[in-house]
C-alpha cells in the first residue's frame, strides 16, 4: 500500500526544499480514510497564479524579432533555465517527464528568472 498522490506531493515538495530547490510552499495536506485505506487526499500549495506555464511564457516572450536585445534576452533567459536543469541533475533530482506545462516562470526582473515544478508527484 503506498501514499497517496497527495501525500506524495507533499513529501516531494519538501525534499526539493530540503535541497533548495524551488518549489510552491506545501501548505496543508487533508486526506479522508476510508475502509481500505485513503478515500480522498488533497495538498493545498503556494498560489503560483502570478506564474506563467513555461509554454505560455516562450510563446508571448519568444516571438520572432530581429531585435539585437531579443537576442541577449534570449541568450540571458535560454542560460538561466539551463542552469536550473543543471542544479536539478547535480542534485540528484530527476523527473518523470519533463513538459514544459508543468514547469512555471516567475520572472524576477529582466536577468533573471525562478521556475517551479507544477507537478511534484513525478519525482
């Protein structure tokens, strides 16, 4: 018998902050018993609607431009999100699927970036 895909999350999110590693903010964990074993499980995490899906973010921001600073911007953004996969490979953390609708961006200023997992349960 194994967790729930809830309580999974749960203990994903907070090995990812063990590791410094962010992650939305594993809030609460509700789960309802049932006969057998858990009935319903919910995790209740950071609210990341201020976040953009990864998809969503390279098509507004990676429209086509001959811009000499599209270019750099390019550059500044295509290296910051190589860096985090290369965080998440030194530290051992390995995803199921990687799909860029489960990968969000919040942008920190015009250099940088923090991304996030939407889906922890496929760690």
């Amino acid at each position: 018998m194994g967790f729930s895909p809830a309580k999974l999350a749960w203990f994903n999110s907070n090995g990812l902050m063990v590791r410094e590693i962010p992650t939305p903010l594993p809030l609460a964990l509700v789960e309802e018993s049932g006969v057998i074993g858990v009935k319903a499980s919910v995790l209740i995490t950071q609210d990341l609607s201020y976040s953009d899906r990864l998809d969503g973010y390279l098509r507004k921001n990676l429209e086509p431009k001959t811009s000499k600073d599209r270019f750099v911007w390019k550059t500044r953004f295509l290296d910051s999100f190589a860096r985090y996969l290369n965080q998440l490979y030194k530290k051992k953390v390995y995803l199921v699927e990687l799909k860029a609708e489960e990968i969000f961006v919040e942008e920190l200023g015009e250099k940088s970036w923090r991304f996030y997992f939407g889906n922890v349960n496929k760690i």
